[in-house]
C-alpha cells in the first residue's frame, strides 16, 4: 500500500493554480490501485503570516468543502485539519531542533515573503519547513503531489528524515516529490512572470475554484497575451499564451501539439472563449457540489473521522521518535 499525502493552506480562495498544481495529481493517484490518500487542511501554516480570526475559521470550512467537491473519494481519502492532530506540532518541534538556522534562511519562500512582511517577520515564517517535514514524516508518505513551488521544502524534507535515521537509526520513510509536468506552476493571468496566487491583490490574475462563472470568463477573456495572434507554445517568447495553453492542456487532457494544431488556423480571440467554456463546465461543476457539502452535516463526521484515523498514525510515529531520541520516559 502506498501512501500519498498533501496540505493545503487556508489562507483565501483556492485558486485554479492549487487545483492544478496539487489536487489534480491528488486525483491522479487517487484513481490508482493500493493507495491511501491522506489530505490536509494546513492551518497552523497559515498563521505564520496574520490572519483574522473569523475569515480564518470561514477559510477552513470552505476548503473542507472545495476539496470534497473536487473529488476525494472518501474509500481511498481522509481528510482533515491539522491543528486537530496536535502531533505535527510536537514532531516539528523535534523537526527544528534538527534543522540548521543557515539551511532555513536560504529557503526561497521565506525569502520571498520576508520582504513582503511589513508587520515583522515571526519566527514561524523561518521554521516553517520542519513543520512542513513533520506533517509528511509522521505519516510515512511515498508520495506527495505538489506543486513546483514547493519542491525546495521537499528537498529539505528528504534531507531531514535522513539526517534523523542517520543519527538515530531507520524511522523515517524518505518522501518522493510528485510534480506533475503539465500545470506544476499555473502562472498570473494579469503577469505571466508571477506565479498564479491566491494572496494575489489584483483579482484578476487568479480564478478562484469559486469565482462567480462569468467573472472566471472574463479574466480568461482579458488574460495578457502577446500580439502576434499565433497559438504556439513557446514559454520565453510567449509566457501569457503559454499559460493559457497549458491550463486548456490540464483540464482536457490533450497535448499541447494537438491545441497547437486545433488552433493554428484560429485567433487568440477564439481559443480564449473556447477556454472560458472550459473553465466554465469545470467551475459549474465544482461548484454545484461544493453548495452540497458546505451545507451538508456530513462534513463534521468527515473531518472528524480525518482527524482520528491521522491522529492513530501520527501519534505511533511520534511515540517511536521520541524513545528512539531519549524524551521522556519510556
Ligand atoms: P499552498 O497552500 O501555498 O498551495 C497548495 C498547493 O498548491 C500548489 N500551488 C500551485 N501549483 C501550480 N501553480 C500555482 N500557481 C500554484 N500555487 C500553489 C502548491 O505547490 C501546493 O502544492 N507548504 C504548503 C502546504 C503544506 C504541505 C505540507 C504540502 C503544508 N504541509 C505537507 C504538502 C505536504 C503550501 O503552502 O501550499
């Protein structure tokens, strides 16, 4: 049996970029024979920027409610909020106290949102990534579908669990990153040298999984492209036209050479609409469900039998790490 596992933070809307990234693999794999899914709601994540309270709590339910509706198969899936299972916390702590200051301030994210940090930087920005390790060590996860931007913190993942078995003997499985090559990094559709984001602040360069169908169209439709009105994949030249070929690419499943030959003859003002259409049915069809499950008493019993079958793995895990490093005393 293999074991698949991802986070998700509940830190906005999820984006067409989450779902290609990290929740189409998901699905991928779900279909697959001898898997266990195992998908969390990463809160404790969220917090190492600010986050008020309410929008926070509203934040978690709806991505319980997106996830399902994107289709978990509660046979093969198990969902839930990880400051429910309190051991990622107490393994991420074991986690930072085997991770050096140097290695997590070369981490490119905590670059990244350093700078952006006009409130102060909090130390959980920088200790980020041995929370991160813990979340997929306690599980022994094979695999965990991500998107491009999170292959560093998989890196250092790895590095860590080896680093423990190293010093303390066999515990940890050494996790494989799972990237998909078609839509690992779905770029903004207003700047196409940024990555899609849902802490975006120009709307339009995001479709939110649950942005009214008309809008999603018209960010398609007014997507930056270039002018030369030629339906090639060509990422340096044409980075807008090729984002857009390669989110048709993911939600159809067709090549990029055959989009290229469906098009060649065709304007970027057809293919656009074309794929405003798709987005369109791909949105209904998410969101007619998710109306379901927001509303529905079922997702209680979800999350909750989520929680107790993770906190069944993690917290044997953590017994094991713990013995082996001398807390305690058993
Ligand atoms: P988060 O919440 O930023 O993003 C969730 C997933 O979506 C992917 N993603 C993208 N993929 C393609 N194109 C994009 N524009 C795009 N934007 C985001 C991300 O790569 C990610 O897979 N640290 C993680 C959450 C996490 C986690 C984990 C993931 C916490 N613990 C353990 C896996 C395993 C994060 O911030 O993802």
């Amino acid at each position: 049996m293999r074991r698949v596992l991802t986070g998700i933070q509940p830190s906005g809307h999820i984006t067409l970029g989450n779902y290609l990234g990290a929740i189409r693999p998901l699905l991928e794999l779900q279909n697959e024979d001898d898997v266990e899914l195992l998908v969390f709601i990463a809160d404790l994540h969220a917090i190492t920027v600010p986050q008020e309270r309410a929008k926070l709590r509203s934040n978690i339910k709806e991505l319980a409610a997106l996830l399902l509706a994107c289709g978990l198969d509660l046979n093969k899936s198990h969902l839930f909020i990880q400051s429910e299972v309190p051991c990622h916390n107490q393994l991420g702590w074991v986690m930072e106290c085997n991770s050096y200051i140097g290695e997590l301030e070369r981490m490119t994210q905590f670059k990244d949102k350093k700078v952006k940090q006009v409130d102060g930087v909090s130390a959980g920005l920088l200790t980020y990534p041995p929370l991160m390790a813990a979340d997929i060590l306690l599980y022994d996860a094979d695999l965990v579908p991500v998107g491009e931007d999170q292959k560093q913190h998989l890196e250092i993942t790895r590095d860590l669990a080896t680093r423990f078995n190293n010093k303390y003997g066999e515990t940890f499985k050494v996790p494989e990153a799972y990237i998909l090559k078609t839509g690992a990094r779905i770029m903004s559709l207003a700047d196409p040298s940024k990555k899609m984001s849902k802490s975006d602040s120009n709307p339009k360069g995001y479709i939110s999984l649950l942005d009214d169908i008309n809008v999603a169209k018209k960010k398609i439709k007014s997507a930056v492209t270039d002018s030369d009105n030629k339906i090639k994949f060509d990422k340096d030249n044409k980075p807008g036209l090729s984002n857009l070929i390669t989110i048709y690419s993911a939600l159809t499943n067709k090549e990029l050479s055959d989009i290229e030959n469906i098009y060649q003859d065709s304007t970027y003002q057809k293919f656009k609409e074309d794929l405003a259409n798709i987005i369109g049915d791909f949105l209904t069809n998410i969101q007619d469900k998710y109306n379901y499950y927001i509303s529905s008493d079922n997702m209680d019993l979800i999350l909750n039998s989520g929680r107790d079958l993770a906190y069944h793995y993690a917290s044997r895990k953590l017994q094991k790490v713990y013995h082996k490093i001398g807390l305690g005393r058993y």
